[in-house]
C-alpha cells in the first residue's frame, strides 16, 4: 500500500507531538522480552519446579507465536484500522506480562509469555510501521523516524540480557514482566496522543484458513524439533505417549520426524490454498509473487540464519553460564555484554557503511565474522577458563551479526515496488522471528539434551550455529553484488 502517495492517507493537518514516542517504546519492549529470558532460566526453572527443556518451549513458542502471526497481523491491520489494532495489541501484550508474572506453572508462564505476549506483539508492531508511514510522508522525516524505532528495537534486544540479569538478580525475574506491563501502560497513555486517518479503500476478507494453515504448519515444525531433546534425533528414546496410548514405542522413529512432517504438509496446504484463492480472485493472505524473486528469497534465508545464530548462541551461552559454570542471572547479562556492544557498534555504522559497500558484500562479510566468533567461543572456552574468554568470540558475532541485519532487510525489500512494502516487511518480519524461534530450538535443543553434559552440549550445540552460519555465508555468495538502494520500510530486528 503506497500511503506516501494518497493524500487521503498522510498526516492530518495538526500532526500530534511525540507520536513517534509510543511507536518507539512499543518496539523497544517487544524486543527486549525476546532476549531478556535468557538469563533468567534457572530462576524460572527451580521457582517453578520444571527444567531448562521447559523454559527453553516458552522461549522458543513465544518467538514461533510473533513468527506465524506476524503476517496475519498485517493483514488485519489494514481491515480493522492502525491505531484500533495497536492499542488491542497493547492491551493484550500487558495482560500476557502480568499473566507471565503470576505464573504458579509452566503452562501458566506459556500461556502468559509465550501466547498473549506473542500474539501481542504480532498484533502491535505491523502498525508500528504503517503508522510511521502515515505520520512522516517525505522520505527524509519518514527515514529519521524508522531509524529511532529501529534503534530503538536494537538496544531493546541488545540490553534485554543485562537489564533482565539486573532485575532478575536484584529483585525476582517475575519483577521483569511487570516492568513490561508498566513500560506497555505508558505507551497505551502515550498512544492517546495518536489520531488515525483511518484506512483508505475497500477492506479485503481475512484469509483464516490461510492464518490456520500457516501457523500450525510452523508450530508442528517447531514443537517437533523441540522433542529431540526428550526422544533424540533418529530414534526415540523413550516411549512416545499421547493420553493413555503409546504412539512410538522406545527404539522406534523419532517423533521429530512425525512433528516435523506434518508440519511440512500443512505448509504445502498454505501455498496450494493461496494459489487456489488468487486464481478464483480473492485477496490471499501472502501473495505467490513474493517467493518468486531470486534475490528476495536468497535475502530472506540469510536475514532467518542471521536470526537463527544470535538468538540460540545467546540461549546456548547463557545455559551453559548458569547450568555448567552456575552464574547468576545478573552475571550472565554481563558476559553476554561483549555481543550488544558488538551489535550496537555495528549497527549505528550499518548505514555509512551501506552506502558505501555493496549490501551482498557486507552480508558476507558479517557471516565470515560470525563464524570467526563462534570459533573462538570454541577453542578458547573451557568449563574452567577465565570469563574473558568469552569476549573476543562473543563480540566478534554481535559485530558481524549487527553489520548484516539491516542489509539484509535492504536486500528484500528493495527487489519489490513500494505497492508491495507492507506485504514483504511483514514476511520479513515472520522469517526473522522464526529465525529466532529455530535458533533456540535446535541449539538449545542440543546443550539441554540428556545425552551430553557439561562442555560437550556446549561445543556441539556451537557447532551447529557454524554449520548454520557457514550455510548463510554461501547463500550469500549467491546474492548478486551490485549495491541496493535503501528500502523505505527498514527493521532490522525480528519483532
């Protein structure tokens, strides 16, 4: 939707003072309950009498809810109008915190975290950006205000470790989700301040078979990676039983592999249910068009890996922190503080450096910087090494992570026309929240598994990430490398 160019959709006449306030600590927010989890995963474990697998679920289906909802999200956003949209997101995130907080259980914590706080978000942030649009029409206004929202979602994701770990230590990681309610409190407040134009046009059907098929798709894809943890890999370790009824019996098959292809075929039902719908007319909930760009889909693999690395290197860290070398919560942020000083470094360079390298070339150079870093993490850390170890490794990843998120975006959102913005960038979105929710899934699937221990979980589990990031890196050669000019919808972070 090209609201730069209806002068029905811009600004109204008075445009109200510190719009860009509410839109800003919105971002902020969604991104730091992505990352401040982590350090808190024992405290959570032991007062709530489950394990590292169960908080490592709620981590990883919070992120998979933002994912298979994002795109949803948008869609509706254009139908039941911007602002309606981003204060019930509000209202339903801050619900989800205070839920999260009172949580007697893990599937109270789930139900309060991982689903009222991910539906949220996926409710919130898609008119975060339309209203950005709407409000800073000239492209140099509209640019200041993404870059404060994107800034703004950076250091979100980048503190939430430190500033959980501080709250955490300090007070309880239940404190943490009310922090969440009282920042989303003042936002509601803060959001007064913003008056709609309304949307424009004819309102287009939401597509709920598609929302269905999408999202359970991923969930099974998930969830199924999730059991490696209990069963294995290639087969199951133990009795697989759902109710009274044993469905795979130990030694048998995985269920992995059940979870993940019935995944796969939900998806296939997506793409086949979408294709049916443009045929007969009817507005899908993704367009074919956009998995038909070579470059935008080569973008969007490295913008998930991208994701996939830095969140289940940060899981994988922070477990191994607390469960092998027994730091607080308060010292895990800390060690984990060389990553967010490399990716804020790097990403308030992203934009001098964009417009002076090819993006191609510093997303492969941000990928070979990467691996360097987890490589380091590798042969430098020892269960009994000193923590500076962690340093040079950790910051060599937050850098080279941070030097490819925005190009990565670029690269996708510039092969489309600006018709096309709203839809890519919530695919964009949904790819980098799964990314996140993958990362933490896989990696952390392999260092909380009772088939390793100590240092062995670590290593293997950083292992993968080199395997992933290494994948990445050749999916970025094949990027061409002509330089890209910026997007008008930017976003570097997944939420």
């Amino acid at each position: 939707m090209n609201t730069s160019a209806d002068p029905a959709l811009r600004t109204p006449a008075a445009t109200p003072q510190g719009v860009l306030l509410p839109l800003a600590l919105a971002q902020f927010i969604c991104s730091y309950a992505t990352s401040n989890m982590n350090v808190a995963i024992n405290d959570i474990a032991t007062d709530l009498g489950t394990t590292v697998g169960g908080v490592q679920t709620t981590i990883a289906v919070f992120t998979l809810t933002m994912a298979a909802l994002m795109i949803p999200g948008s869609k509706l956003t254009d139908i039941l109008g911007r602002t309606y949209l981003f204060r019930r997101g509000l209202m339903v995130y801050g619900v989800g915190a205070l839920v999260a907080a009172a949580a007697p259980g893990l599937g109270v914590l789930i139900l309060g975290y991982s689903l009222l706080e991910g539906i949220g978000t996926a409710l919130l942030i898609p008119p975060v950006y339309i209203l950005a649009t709407i409000f800073y029409p000239d492209l140099t206004s509209r640019a200041r205000a993404f870059g404060a929202i994107s800034a703004a979602g950076g250091i979100g994701a980048a503190a939430g470790p430190l500033i959980g770990g501080i709250i955490t230590t300090t007070i309880s990681w239940r404190a943490a989700f009310v922090v969440q309610a009282l920042v989303v409190g003042i936002v509601i407040i803060q959001s007064r301040k913003i008056v709609d134009p309304g949307v424009q046009g004819e309102k287009t059907a939401f597509d709920i078979v598609g929302t269905i098929l999408s999202a359970a798709g991923l969930f099974f894809i998930v969830v199924g990676i999730l059991q490696a943890s209990t069963y294995g890999w290639v087969r199951a370790g133990q009795d697989f039983v759902i109710g009274n009824t044993v469905v795979i019996r130990e030694g048998g098959i995985s269920p992995v592999w059940i979870f993940v292809l019935i995944g796969v075929v939900l998806l296939a039902l997506f793409f086949r249910h979408i294709r049916a719908r443009e045929r007969a007319g009817k507005e899908p909930l993704l367009s074919t068009r956009l998995f038909k760009n070579r470059t935008s889909n080569l973008g969007l693999i490295t913008q998930n890996i991208q994701w996939l690395v830095l969140v289940g290197l940060s899981f994988v860290v922070s477990v191994y922190l607390q469960t092998v070398r027994g730091y607080s919560a308060i010292e895990t942020g800390l060690i984990l503080t060389p990553a967010t000083i490399g990716v804020l470094l790097s990403s308030m360079a992203a934009g001098r450096l964009a417009r002076r390298r090819p993006q191609a070339l510093l997303i492969r150079r941000g990928f070979v910087v990467t691996v360097a870093g987890i490589l380091l993490l590798l042969l430098l850390v020892r269960e009994t090494s000193n923590v500076l170890t962690f340093v040079p490794g950790l910051f060599l990843v937050g850098f080279g992570v941070g030097v490819m998120l925005t190009s990565s975006v670029t690269v996708v959102q510039s092969a489309f026309p600006e018709e096309d913005q709203g839809e890519i960038s919530g695919l964009s979105r949904s790819v980098s929240n799964l990314g996140s929710s993958l990362g933490v899934a896989i990696a952390g699937t392999v260092i909380v598994s009772s088939l390793v221990e100590g240092n062995l979980g670590y290593a293997l589990a950083l292992v993968v990430l080199v395997v992933f990031a290494v994948g990445g890196l050749a999916a970025a050669f094949l990027l061409p490398a002509t330089p890209v000019p910026p997007a008008p919808e930017p976003g570097p972070g997944p939420a």
